[in-house]
C-alpha cells in the first residue's frame, strides 16, 4: 500500500496496540485519550468504559495521591519502575511495574503516558517456588535437616589440568573452613556457580539449604519480598510469608548477577551483612537469620562500583573472599578434558558410544576463543553428537556458526551476509545465556522484543 494512504495517528495506534505492555494516556485534565487492549486485559475493563472519561471516573478507588497519571501531570516528573498492587473489575490481584511519562510537545507538556508491565504471574510462580522451599525445609531425615543436597556440585567434580584453576580450588577449600561472605566473578559459563556450590558443600553448613536467586530475573519490589518476605496485608492479597533469607537460615543464599541488584536493595543486603537481621516486607518484627551469602557477577566488580551499579560499602564488604575465575580460553589444556568428559556424558544421556574428536577437531577447538566458556563447550559438544553420523566427532558436525568458510567460497551479497552474522552472534548470545532470551537481549544491547522478532526471522 503507497505509504500515502497511511494516517500518522493510525499507524501509532496500531502500534501501540502491538505493543505486550498495558499503555495509558491521559491529557493535561485527567481524562483518558488512549488505552490499549492489554492495558484493558489487566484492569479487567472494556476500553469503552475507560477512553474519553475522567480517569478518576473510571477507576473510582484511585484519587489524585495515588494515581501515578496524575502525580506526573501535576509534578510533571517521571515515574520510573513504580510497582502497584491492586483488585481489578473482575476481583483478580494485579501486580504491575509501571514506568509514567510527561508527553511534551514544543516544549509544552500535552498529556502523560504510563506502560504498565504485569507480572502478577511471575510473581505467583516466585511466591510458589518460596513455598515450596519452606514445604521442603519441614520433610524430615535421620541423617539431615535438609534433603540431601544431591544436585549441587562438589570441588571433586571441578576438572582442570590448570595450575593457576587448581590453586583457586584449594583456595575455595580453605573458604569452605570460614563463615565469610564469597564473592566469585568472571565471564559467563566459567563456572561461578558450581564454585560456589563446591564451596558450600565442603563447609559445615552443607546439610543444610543451598539457594540460589538470580538478581537480574525479577524488578525491584517482588525481589525484595522474594528475599525478604511479607507480612499479612503489607500490600492487596499480601500472606505471612518467608522470604528466602529465613528459607536459607543455617545454610547458603546465592546471589547471581549481583551486579543487577538495585541500589537501594543492596544497602538492605548490606545491613543484613552487618548485623544478620531481617524484617518482612510491611513487617514490624526484625527476624535474626544465620545465613552465609555467596554472590556472583559476570562484570569486574572494581569497574560496576566506579560505574555506579554497585556500592562500594557493599564490594569492600564481600570482598573479603573473593575469587576470579579465569575464562576457558586461558585454560587450553583444560578443553579437551573437558571436551571428552562431556562426550561421556552425552553418551550416556543419549544412548550413543562416540569415541572422542578427530585431531583436526581438537586444533580447532584449541583455537576458538569460546566467548561462552565452558557453557559454550558443552552446548557445542551436544549439538554435535546429535547431528553426527560417526564415531568420532568432525568439524563437519560443528554448529554452522562456528564454521569457517574457505577461501575459495563466493563472497556473499551483503544483505545476505549481514544476517548471517547477526544470527551467528544471536545463536552465540543464547548458546551464553542457556537459551534465555532476556539475557541474551541485554548480552546484544538490544531490546528484547526485537531480539524476539530476529529469532523468529532468522532461526
């Protein structure tokens, strides 16, 4: 259709009616002049009820203090990452993250927009895997408090021929002797977390629980009441409940990606450090928990402080035991240990008997930088035994985008072959991430909706 017939309002709308996040526009009066259908799914309304109406008519148990949209009309100030609770039309609990926005035009503010993010469901999910946690802590054991702790791994099962890896190893055993908070940082799938685990699992507190909470996967409010719990009506729908602080009491709570964490929430964490106490989201009681904290960052910790991601008090506080662990390209002699131990362990899994890699094979693992590490090594080495024909894996087996092309190829059209990159590098960032898309979005600096789009386009 020539681009002429296109109306500008329009197209925005249709736009924003694509668009998986719930879209509120008020004008400088109050009264509502958009609202999208996903906005309409979560305030369980008709959008006839809602568009060109007082927004204080339609949703009558807000007013002028609580309603973020109209805060920011009047204070012309942006809302960034407010999270609200509260009962729709139909009588269901709605979390929402919501960020509300002044819309000016020529220097004059026109109205003020808010994109609201529901994630009552993921919030439900974290709130079950609590429960579940404290369900666990009450099955008794004759030998254990806890159920065995089987899935965690041991400084055992940690292969290396690397001298410099196997001094980190009997450092981390000397670390598993103390109480002292770990911090563990280098690239992703280096191994940070079976570190830890090992570490945990050499102490005395390896009866005991072992959790892990990645900072990066949740907003602000509902990893703050993941850790710390709730009490009875802090907000709508809100239930006594622990928080994993008091689930991990007397064992290990592992921060991954610590860095994610927001500020504010690592002054808490610090203040938890320092005096081992806790108090439940809208609590009044401060509860003391024994727990040893252990975090993980993929970034050097020295250049997130002097970036403002992460509090100095807080660095100098973990870094009282920390440990670097150096990616696989400066440990050649360990990929190939690693390479077979993998086969073996596919071979099992997947009822094969593939012997090992041919040498040409092996060179070219040797000079691959595996920006993925050992993550990489693995995911690359299954994908091979289950498209190989043979008893030896080849580097006809590689994934394609770890192969080369020879110097006698045609060079491709450009188009052609700037998706091709951009699929190795998506193909890479999800190999990195274990095949999380948010990760992987924020790997690539892009947003994850367009991540999402690519995939569908190209993989």
């Amino acid at each position: 259709m020539p681009s002429e017939f296109f109306n500008t309002s329009e197209v925005l709308e249709a736009i924003l009616e694509t668009i998986d996040e719930g879209i509120h526009v008020i004008d400088p009066k109050g009264m509502t002049i958009f609202y999208n259908g996903v906005a309409a799914n979560h305030d369980g309304m008709k959008r006839s009820e809602v568009i060109g109406k007082p927004l204080l008519e339609a949703f009558p148990s807000l007013n002028h203090k609580s309603s973020t949209l109209l805060r920011v009309i009047k204070s012309e100030k942006p809302i960034y990452n407010y999270s609200q609770s509260y009962v729709n039309a139909h009588g269901r609990i709605i979390e929402t993250l919501n960020t509300t926005l002044p819309i000016y035009v020529d220097g004059f503010m026109i109205g003020a927009i808010e994109i609201a993010k529901d994630y009552s469901s993921l919030k439900q999910l974290s709130e079950r895997l609590a429960d579940l946690e404290s369900s666990l802590k009450t099955i008794k054991s004759p030998e254990r408090k806890m159920p065995a702790n089987g899935g965690l791994y041991s400084f055992a099962e940690i292969l290396t021929k690397d001298n410099g890896f196997k001094g980190l190893i009997a450092q981390g055993k000397k670390a598993a002797r103390s109480s002292s908070s770990v911090l563990v940082y280098g690239e992703s799938g280096v191994g940070k977390e079976l570190f830890v685990q090992s570490i945990h699992q050499d102490s005395s507190r390896s009866k005991e629980p072992f959790i892990a909470q990645n900072c990066a996967a949740l907003p602000e409010s509902l990893l703050e009441s993941l850790l710390f719990g709730t009490a009875k009506g802090s907000y709508t729908g809100a239930v006594e409940r622990q928080g994993l602080f008091e689930l991990a009491n007397g064992g290990t709570l592992f921060l991954d990606e610590l860095q994610s964490m927001p500020i504010d929430l690592q002054a808490k964490l610090l203040r938890v450090l320092e005096d081992g106490f806790i108090r439940r989201i809208g609590g009044t009681k401060s509860v003391q928990v024994d727990v040893r904290i252990m975090a993980a960052m993929n970034m050097d910790p020295k250049k997130e402080v002097s970036e403002n991601r992460l509090r100095p008090d807080l660095f100098y506080r973990l870094n009282v035991l920390s440990y670097e662990l150096p990616p696989l390209r400066e440990r050649i002699d360990d990929i190939e240990l690693l390479s077979q131990h993998f086969i073996s362990t596919f071979n099992s899994k997947l009822g094969l008997s593939i012997k090992g890699m041919d040498e040409k094979t092996k060179a070219f693992f040797r000079k691959y930088h595996w920006p993925g590490n050992v993550r990489e090594l693995k995911h690359t080495i299954e994908f091979m035994m289950n498209h190989t024909e043979n008893d030896v894996l080849n580097l006809e087996d590689l994934p394609q985008f770890l192969k080369k092309p020879t110097p006698s190829e045609k060079i491709l059209p450009l188009r052609e072959a700037m998706i091709e990159m951009e699929t190795k590098l998506i193909t890479e960032a999800l190999l990195q991430t274990n095949g999380n898309v948010f990760q992987a979005s924020k790997l690539l600096q892009i947003p994850r909706q367009t991540l999402q789009y690519k995939i569908k386009r190209h993989i």
